[in-house]
C-alpha cells in the first residue's frame, strides 16, 4: 500500500469493514444460528441509511431537486447520518463538483481514472478536503448540528444502537454484526455502485456525451439510482426513473411525503425538453456514423435526418408557445374546454416527438447493422 497515495486509516477502515461483514458475520451465524432480530435490523437499517442517502443527500440537498419541511429535513438529516458517508457539507460539495466538472480531474470520482477509483479509491486517496459551492446548505439549521456532532452521532447511529438493541434481545455482539458491520458495509457500496458501475454500465438515452448510464438493474439495487443518463441530463428532477412504473423508491418515498405535505415543490423537467433530449441524443449518433460513411445511399439518410430535425425544430416550438399558453390558464381562470384542448395538443405533440424519435431509431440500428 503506497503511504504517499493513500490515507492508511481510511484504507484500512474501508477494507476492513467489508472483510469484517464477510468473515465476522457467518462465523457468529455458525457459532450462534440466526434470530429473526438480526436480518430484520439489517434490512430496516439499509432501507432508511439507503433512502437518507438517495433522498436526503442526494436529491433533497445536493440537488435542491425538492423542498422539505424542517421536521422532514431534520428526520431525513438522522438517518441519513446513519450511513456513515460523511457530512452533508462534505458530500454534496463533491457530489456538485462530480456534475459540474464530470469526467475531467476536477470531477472527484471520475470513471475516467477506473472503476477502482470511482468506486472508493478516491475516498481512501489523500486529498486536500475541499467545500465549496455549499453555502446554501450551510445555513440550515439540521447541516449545522449534523457539521459539529457529526462523529459522535455516526458512532452511535452505526454501531451503538445495534449493539443496544441487541441487547434487549440478549445478542448485542450479534446486532453489532447484523445491524452495524454488515448494514453500513452494504449502504456504502450499493451507494459507491452509483459512480462506479452507473458511470460504466448501461445505456446512454438522453446525453452520449457522458459517461453517465442508465440501468433498471442497477436502479434495483441503489433505490432508484440506477437511471443516472437521465439524472446526469436533468439533475434538478426529483426523479430518476421517469416512467411510473420505473423502480424509483426514492421518487415514490419523495411523492408519498408530498401528500403529507412534509415535502414540496417537487421539480419535474417538462415531457417536451425529456423528448428532445431523446431526439437530439439519437441525431447526434445518426450524424457521427454518417459522418464517417459518404455513399450516395447516406446521402439519401442525410436529407431524411435533416429533414427530422426541422419537424422536430417546429413541434418544440409549438410545443413551447402551448405551454405558455398554459400557464397563463393556470394563473387566471380556467376556461371551460380550453384545458381539455391544450392537454389534446400536448398528446398529439407527444406522439409526433414519439414519431420521429422512433424513425431515427430505425435509421440508426439500420446504420449500426450495415443495413443500409
Ligand atoms: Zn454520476
Ligand atoms: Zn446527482
């Protein structure tokens, strides 16, 4: 282990908390069978470290991407703390340098320097601590407690009531095993999985021009995450999954609190800016590859591309003049029967953008099959 490189008690720390749940955890199953406690506290406290940390961390405070009554933040402040991943401060000033400078050396887990070091080398690497582009954060009321008692409230959130509340059922070792070691070990890299493997595989729908991907399998995995092209493209959305039906946990746990009202201004990008996002992704590897090849028959699929983008020019501006016309309505009076039109027009817009989305996708797969 190269001294100079890397912080040797972080390292230490980080290799042998998943070492520790490895060997620790089924040597005590063997010497001491399981009870139902010990799962249970295992998957109570992932669900709440997990979502604190999707939820709170990520898009309540990194992203702004909704807003949440004090009692919501400070809930979501303690439990998210109980994944251990540093202060609020800390994380969402590397977390909005990861999206202002993604890829580059500035971007602290960068997948362009290996899965290794965006997974959780960067965290056990030396490097000067830097917080910035934070100040907003800093002034609420739960970052301040979280930035001064953040160690001693990690401690016991991790490991002190696990091994509390398995006391009360006569195993505290067991619930220190169950509900702290292998609990916080898990919430880490479900979470480290999201700059790793989220920046390595998937697909690239709405952006190329990122390492970002999405995933529906690793969204299973890190509470809805895995959609991160999407995230990456539109990052102030609250969710990720855009779909209903796309395993969004965190979107869901964001919506059910807003019909308490202890969440609020949700942000959503509008379909239209979602479609073209979409459209202008698959034009741009329509072009690349027709770049490269200059026979008379990509000529021929040259026209028709440019020929998609000025219909597409013209539904988005439409598309554009409706929604302002929209939200006039909405500010005054609603008039009788004009939502009703403005919502048919909004449909019949979305199945043109749907349209050529789908004809460019054609022509691309054609393209990259040499069918044409
Ligand atoms: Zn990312
Ligand atoms: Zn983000």
């Amino acid at each position: 282990m190269n001294s100079t490189i890397y912080n040797i008690p972080k390292t230490i720390f980080l290799i042998g908390l998943p070492l520790a749940s490895m060997i620790g955890v089924p040597l005590y199953v063997y010497q001491n069978g399981v009870v139902w406690q010990e799962p249970a506290m295992l998957l109570i406290g992932w669900f709440f470290a997990g979502l604190g940390i999707t939820v709170g961390y990520h898009r309540l405070f990194a992203h702004r991407s909704f807003k949440a009554k004090p009692l919501t933040e400070w809930f979501i402040m303690f439990i998210s703390t109980a994944a251990l991943q540093n202060k609020i401060v800390n994380w969402c000033s590397d977390h909005r340098r990861h999206h202002r400078m993604l890829d580059t050396k500035q971007d602290p887990y960068s997948i362009t320097e290996g899965f290794f070091h965006a997974h959780i080398g960067w965290i056990m690497k030396k490097t000067p601590t830097i917080i910035e582009g934070v100040e907003d954060l800093q002034k609420k009321s739960c970052v301040k407690f979280q930035s001064r008692f953040y160690w001693p409230l990690a401690i016991s959130l991790c490991f002190l009531l696990p091994v509390v509340i398995g006391s009360l059922y006569g195993r505290p070792l067991g619930g220190f095993l169950w509900g702290g070691i292998l609990r916080v070990t898990l919430v880490h890299h479900f979470t480290y999985f999201i700059n790793s493997l989220c920046h390595y595989a998937g697909t690239k729908p709405y952006d190329v021009n990122t390492t970002a991907r999405d995933s529906w399998y690793m969204a299973l995995l890190t509470f809805g995450e895995g959609y991160h092209n999407f995230h990456h493209k539109f990052q102030w959305d609250y969710r990720n999954g855009i779909r209903w039906y796309d395993f969004d946990p965190s979107k869901w746990f964001i919506k059910t609190l807003s019909y308490f009202r202890l969440t609020y201004d949700l942000k959503k990008v509008q379909e239209s800016r979602i479609l073209k996002a979409r459209f202008d992704c698959l034009s741009e590897q329509v072009t690349s590859i027709l770049n490269e090849r200059s026979s008379i028959t990509y000529k021929k699929y040259l026209t028709r591309l440019d020929e998609a983008n000025a219909k597409v020019k013209s539904y988005m501006k439409s598309w554009r003049e409706l929604e302002k016309e929209a939200s006039k309505i909405n500010v005054l009076e609603s008039i009788p029967g004009k939502i009703n039109q403005i919502n048919s027009l909004r449909l019949q817009y979305k199945i043109k953008m749907n349209g050529a989305i789908n004809s460019l996708s054609v022509i691309l797969v054609s393209l990259k099959d040499n069918l044409v």
